[in-house]
C-alpha cells in the first residue's frame, strides 16, 4: 500500500513564525504536491513537484515555498506566517503517465497560526 | 480555466440510496474522480470514469457522466452509516497530466 505520511497532525504556530510542514512518501512517485483545503473551499492547489528539485506553481502559492530535494519528500514552508494561512494543509503523491492518475493523500496538518 | 462545482450538504437515511451531484466547465477534462474523506482523514480515491463512458458500477458505487450537460453523479446504493464523509469530485484538464481540480466537496451524513 501507498503510504504518504506528513510530520504533525496539528500545529500551533506565532504569527511571523516560520513554519515548515513536511511530507514523505514510500512509493517513488514522480510527482507531490501541497494542498491547502477550506471549509466551502475544496482543495487549492498550493505547489506541485515532478521531480527532485523541480517545482510549479499551483493557484495559490503567496506566502508558501517548497522544496524537493529527496525523491520521497517534499516540504512546505511558511517563510513568515499570517492568521490567514489557518487552514488543513494536505500532501499527495502520485506517478506520472498518461492515462487515469491517482493521487495518494496523507491525514494532514491541521495548521492554527494565533 | 477549469471550475468544478458540487452542493454542500446531503442528508440520507441508512438504507436509502444517495445521489452525489457535480457539474464541471471544461469539456475536454479527460477523466472524472471521486474521492471521498472520512474525518481527520485524507482523501481516497473511491474511483473514476474516462470522459468517453457514459457509466460506471463498482459494488455499491454507480458513477453517471453526461458529458453534454457537464454533469457527474457518484450514486451510493443501500447507504450505511459509514458512508458519512466529505465526498469530491475532481476533474483531470486535458492540458495537464498532473493537475486535478476538485469542487468544494459535498458532506453526506446518514441518519439511522
């Protein structure tokens, strides 16, 4: 089984802190990316990786960064972090290829910035 | 770009079939997904359909598509308390083999 793991399930940080979220998968997917997900909201894609020290931006990456320098993992980090960045922080990993492509989740950080 | 949409909330009996509803904007989305969350969960793949079928069953799961309408159901029959959760629907754009856009995710509850 796939197994995507991230390093805390709740986090409270200081506004200004900065913050780093870490994810590592098992399976020697290609590609990880970091969600944020909000109540009526859904899933934002936040950065996405396809590679080792590649990287893209997805729809909301102001005030987020990201960086890949194993295959397996993959981190997120707040440089300076704001009470809007309050939210359920999701990872996932998948393959690459054409064709139907599952994305693997981990439990998430429900991340509280006071 | 792509928008998917979902309603929020579907409250069901335990025993009733339920009918999960999302329309999505981009007609050249390839595959159609959902997923479904259980609390203090990630998500899980539940399953998918390419955007050539018109239906899909897999146990209790019937997946409808009608691609003219840009419409997507997941359809859960004999629906059991387990079944409360977060369900999404997530479309795969043609010009991308990675990105997947989800809709806001609609919570069943089933009441005994």
């Amino acid at each position: 089984d796939v197994k995507v793991t991230q390093s805390s399930r709740y986090l409270v940080k200081r506004t200004g802190e900065k913050v780093f979220l870490e994810c590592v998968q098992d399976m020697d997917h290609e590609n990880m990316f970091w969600y944020r997900q909000d109540p009526g909201l859904g899933l934002r894609l936040i950065y996405f990786s396809y590679d080792v020290k590649m990287k893209e931006k997805g729809d909301i990456p102001e005030g987020y960064s990201v960086s890949r320098e194993k295959k397996e993992r993959f981190s997120l980090i707040l440089e300076s972090a704001s009470t809007n960045q309050t939210s359920m922080y999701l990872c996932a990993s998948s393959v690459s290829g054409g064709g139907a492509v599952t994305q693997y989740f981990g439990p998430g950080t429900r991340l509280t910035v006071l | 770009g792509e928008d998917v949409e979902q309603s929020l909330f579907l409250s069901v009996r335990e025993g009733d079939s339920s009918v999960i509803n999302c329309t999505y904007t981009d007609s050249s989305s390839t595959y159609l997904y959902w997923y479904k969350q259980e609390p203090g969960a990630g998500l899980q793949l539940l399953t998918y359909i390419f955007s050539n079928m018109d239906m899909k069953q897999d146990q209790r799961l019937t997946v409808l598509l009608n691609k003219k309408d840009k419409h997507l159901s997941l359809r859960i029959a004999d629906t059991q308390t387990g079944d409360s959760a977060i369900y999404f629907c997530a479309a795969s754009p043609m010009d991308s083999s990675y990105k997947l856009i989800f809709g806001s995710g609609t919570r069943l509850l089933v009441r005994p």
